[in-house]
C-alpha cells in the first residue's frame, strides 16, 4: 500500500484505530490538528488515557469468548516492538492481529488509524492493511476524528456495530454513552446528561475522556456527523432540514462538520451515493459556500445504497432511501420514511427473538405483517412506526417518522429492542462451558434477549402480565390502548395507537380495570411513581437501584422484578429462577429445578444469565420460540 513520508506526529500522544486506508487516498496529505472542531468543541492534546486491556470487571462479573486473534494461526504475527506506542488502546499485538486477518468480530471493538494516510477504518477493511508501523488504535470514532483522522471512504467504519461493552455495565461511562446513542447531548446539553446521570458536568467529562479519548461533546458530534450522512444518503429532505435534524445548531456547522469528518461537502456525499445507486438518486444542488456545501435553499436528493452508521454505539447503514416531502421552511419538520440495514455480530437467531415480540404483541401497537415487525414509536419530537424485517446477514429497518430528528434516537430504541450490539461470542463461549447447557448453544447460536423501545411501557406491560397467560396480557394491555393511547394512522397496515404514557394512566378509575384488587393496586402505585419521576427505567439508571426501587413497591416480587431488568433495564445478568417455564426446562435438563439451587448453579453463567434464560426457554415448544409465519 503506498505511503506518505511523514514528519513527527504533531500530537505525539494521539492514538489510532487499526484500519486500513482507501487506496484512492493513500497518498493524501496528513492532515492539520486543529485546537477545537468545526462545532467548537476542545480536542485534548492527549488521547493516552483509554481503557487499559485488563481493567477490571464489575465485581461478580466476567467476559470469556471475545474474539481472540491471538490464538487464530492464520494470520501472520506483527513484528516485535520494545512496547507498544503512548495511548495504543488495548493489546497492541492483538489490534494489528485482527486487522492483518481482517476479522469482522472486532468491528465496533475498536478503530484502526494510518498515522501515514491520516484516515481511521474498521478492522475489516477490505484493502491491503498498513505496516504495523504506521498503525494505532482507538476505542470510539470521536476519539480518532478529535486526533485529526478523517473516516475511510471504504469500509466506513461508522456502519460497524456499537460497542458491546456499554450493554454488560451499569457504571458512569456505560450509561454515559447509552444516553448519548439516544440523542440526549443534542436535545440537553451535556449539563443535561450530566443531570440524568447524577454527576457534575466535570466529572462525566473527566471519565469520558478518560475511557473513550473523546468527551461527550465530541462523541454527540461523532453521532451527529453520522446522522446527517444518513439522511443525505437516503432521504429527499432539503440540506437544510437534515442539518438542523441531526442536530447541528447552524448551516455552516453542518458543512463544516461533515466536510472534516468526510472529506467531501453534504452535496458531494449526496451525488457519491446516486452514482453507487446507478443514478437513481437526484442531483443535489448547493447553496451559498465553497463546492459542494449546501444553504437553506439546497435542492435534495432520493435513496441511496451504501453502509452507513450512527455514532460509535448505534451502527446503520442504508440500503434504500424513500425521501420525505421537502419543504421550504428549514426548521419545519418533515414526515420521511426511511429504510436502513442494522448490522450484527454473527451468529444470529431471530427465531426467538421475533418469535417472543410478536407472541406477546399488543394489538394495535405492535403486529407482524409481510414478514416484518412492526410497531409504533413515541419519540420526543413526534412519533414513528418500524417495521423490522430479519435476514441473515442484517436486519431490515423501515422508519417512518414525523419528524427526522428522532431519527438517532429511533435507530438506538431498534438496536436495543433486537440487542444487535451484544456479542455473541462471548456468551455463548461461556455458556457453552457448562455441559448441560453446551447442547443448547450448540443447536441454535447467537440468541438474543428481546427487549424494548420503552422501558416504562414494559413495566405496566409486565404488571399487566402477572400471574396470567400470554393472551390474557395481551387482551389487558389492548384494552388500555384502546381506551387510553394516542391515535395514529397507519396508511400500511393496522397499527392504530401509540402506548399510553404513564401519565395518561396516572388518574386511571381502579373500577375500569379487570383486574383482581391486589394488582389493581401495583398498576396503580406503578404508573404514579413514573409519571411523577420517583422511579425511572431509562437507560441512564443503575441497574441495582431500579431493582431496589422496583422491590420497594406493592405487588413486585422476584419474577417482575428480574423480567424488568432483563428487558427494559436492559441487564444481561437478570435471570428468572421461579420462572415455570425455567424451571421445567432445568429439570428437563437435569439442573437443579428449585430457585435457590438454580442460582446457585447459575453463578457460573454471570454476566450472561439472561441469555442462559433464553436458551432454557427454548427448550419448550411455544410460540415465543419460534420465527412467525
């Protein structure tokens, strides 16, 4: 691969992820280190303080099975160094091990820096890897654009999968992260997630810094650049409309933004994708500025095929774009329907998976038509409806939203209903450690948890659910739609009403519930501690204080308890010992079918014992287990 005589770094400290270089840039300049970005947010001068590969875990908590190029003797192994350079991230060794093998299992992982080319990729890179010498690695994309990297043209990293690591922890950073996947910093500011998490801004900032090389003002900015190519690629809406819809408080910031993080303007992006797409794809027109950037007045083009992603936690990329209708006034918000592909880690099973959403779904808010998911979505600025399609290689996302800029916040809200950023390898690798369970794993690899787009419905949903069958849950939970959801129309099949808030049940008449006294009471009681914030499910809460907080109210025992957690909380340790259905498959299975004896069994699965759950689950033939027809 050709390189580029290079002087000294201007930023010695700066690290790199393991990527390769698209060959059509390799001989590009390296390029400036300016002090702040186009937004203006600071860029440190040092990167040095990521994540030390053995950190240590949350006490009780391990990770076997990641992905380990070390052990994989196919490819070669890079040349000895005296030490690894200041700030590497990670194992320096194992970094240039999976990159040389261009192993898809570490996308999301980490990021690949050409200190020569000045571009960062996606260990899978398809082109011909860089010398060892010239690579270095970082933990987020924010952290190699903070260093002066620009992404590559040819795998994109920004379309990797998110970081398995924020869905295993409950800890500052963790959360941190999870609250800027879903928009938080563009709608709040960072003293608004500071507040959600409960930390000064300083200290958030200190910790990001510290973990990821990035800030939170960075990593929103990542995320912002990534949603506005998003939406340039596969949407009709005017440049205008997209700027301000990922969340850029001006057109210039959005041009600038996106010409830094790229290398080509808004417009050139937009006319890159319609030649990929053959021409199916407008030309787009420029405002006032240098080539290619776009005004108020930028014409728009349609939909695009290509890999795009969203931030470093919620990957994306499109495969077919409907635009919205565009309109003139640039901060009007435009209906737009747009289709993605969310990528995974291999293995995958839906059946599960889509088989437990569309068993338990409630009528008209969630359904199963053409071979797709469907559901509808309450989002800050309006409502949406997704239709979730499954294939082997990606799952098929189709957003239809009232306003676009939900749309970070509904493709996070996807990935974690689908669990899309867990890692597979992982757990079944210690899964698969215990004999009884091997068999399982074996038969059916890489389920997942099926969890939720809104952590306060899934309670009352749980509630509802106690002590009652399947159907009946449903039939309780569609009554309070009727009677208590948002309307909506669904021109494309029969979803009729958004769930109802839990502060449009707050006043609910105990009399108009079909429910026996003793659960009337814990709905109730429920759904007035979420309307008036005493209790919060978000993903910015602690795993271990929303148990206790859950446990302090009338009517919640183990099972609800663990289910919350499981799939609203989002906690891959939850785990349902008194379960009936975990009980008769342990017993079928010869493990200890009594709760106290099961857990202590179960210690041996942790930090995987949800997961555990779903194979335990699989093991009877109901309808949960198995892919809709």
């Amino acid at each position: 691969m050709p390189t580029v005589t290079r002087t000294a770094p201007r930023d010695p400290e700066a690290t790199a992820a393991t990527a390769a270089a698209d060959p059509s840039e390799a001989t590009a300049a390296p390029g400036p280190h300016p002090a702040t970005g186009s937004d203006g947010t600071r860029r440190p001068g040092n990167a040095a303080a990521h994540r030390p590969p053995d950190r240590p875990r949350p006490a009780g908590t391990r990770r076997t099975g990641r992905p380990d190029p070390a052990q994989d003797p196919a490819p070669p192994a890079a040349p000895a160094r005296a030490a690894a350079p200041a700030g590497t991230y990670g194992d320096f060794e194992r970094c240039v091990r999976a990159v040389q093998s261009k192993d898809a299992r570490f996308d999301g992982w980490f990021f690949t820096a050409v200190l020569t080319t000045r571009i960062y990729c996606r260990p899978s890179c398809p082109v011909v890897p860089p010398k060892p010498v010239n690579m270095s690695f970082y933990p987020s994309a924010a952290a190699c654009q903070q260093a002066g990297f620009r992404a590559c043209k040819r795998c994109r990293p920004d379309s990797s999968p998110g970081s398995p690591e924020w869905n295993q922890r409950a800890d500052l950073v963790a959360r941190a992260m999870r609250l800027i996947g879903d928009g938080v910093v563009d709608r709040e500011g960072v003293p608004g997630l500071a507040t959600r998490l409960g930390y000064s801004t300083r200290q958030v900032e200190r910790q990001l810094l510290a973990e990821l090389g990035a800030g939170p003002l960075a990593l929103a900015r990542a995320q912002r650049a990534q949603t506005a190519r998003l939406l340039i690629e596969t949407t009709a809406l005017p440049m205008a409309q997209i700027a301000f819809g990922a969340g850029f408080s001006s057109i210039r910031t959005f041009n600038d933004t996106v010409r830094e993080v790229f290398a080509l303007a808004p417009g050139e992006l937009r006319a890159r994708a319609a030649k990929r797409s053959g021409g199916r794809t407008a030309a787009a027109g420029a405002g006032a500025g240098t080539k290619g950037s776009v005004g108020v007045g930028g014409a728009a083009g349609a939909g695009a095929k290509g890999s795009v992603g969203v931030g470093g936690a919620a990957g994306a990329s499109a495969t077919a774009g409907v635009g919205g209708t565009a309109g003139t006034d640039a901060f009007a918000p435009a209906p737009a329907t747009i289709s993605l592909r969310l990528p995974f880690r291999a293995p995958l099973n839906p059946d599960n998976l889509f088989g437990h959403l569309v068993a338990t779904a409630v009528p008209g808010v969630e359904e199963w038509r053409d071979g797709a998911y469907r559901r509808t979505l309450r989002l800050p600025y309006g409502h949406g409806i997704v239709a979730l399609t499954p294939h082997p290689d990606h799952i098929g996302c189709r957003l239809t939203l009232t306003d676009p800029r939900d749309l970070t916040l509904a493709i996070s809200r996807c990935r974690r209903l689908l669990d899309l950023d867990a890692d597979p390898v992982a757990v079944d690798g210690q899964l698969a450690d215990d004999p009884l369970l091997a068999p399982l794993v074996a038969k059916a690899p890489g389920r997942r948890v099926p969890r939720t787009v809104d952590e306060a419905e899934f309670a009352v949903r749980a509630v509802l659910g106690q002590q009652v069958s399947t159907a009946a849950a449903r039939t309780h939970a569609a009554r309070l739609v009727t009677a208590h959801g948002e309307p909506i129309d669904d021109p494309e099949g029969g979803l009729t009403h958004l769930f109802p808030a839990p502060e449009a049940l707050a006043d609910l008449d105990p009399e108009s519930l079909a429910l026996p006294r003793s659960r009337r009471t814990t709905l109730l009681t429920l759904v007035r501690h979420l309307a008036d914030g005493t209790l919060q499910l978000g993903v910015e809460n602690d795993w271990e204080r929303a148990r206790a907080q859950l446990t302090a109210l009338p009517g919640f025992g183990p099972w609800t308890t663990e289910v919350i957690a499981m799939r609203a909380l989002g906690d891959p340790d939850a785990f349902l010992p008194s379960d009936l259905g975990i009980r008769r498959a342990a017993q079928a299975l010869g493990l200890p079918h009594t709760p106290a004896a099961l857990t202590a069994r179960a210690a041996a699965w942790r930090p995987w014992r949800a997961y555990a759950v779903q194979y335990l689950w699989a093991t009877e033939d109901h309808a949960i287990n198995h892919l809709p027809q």
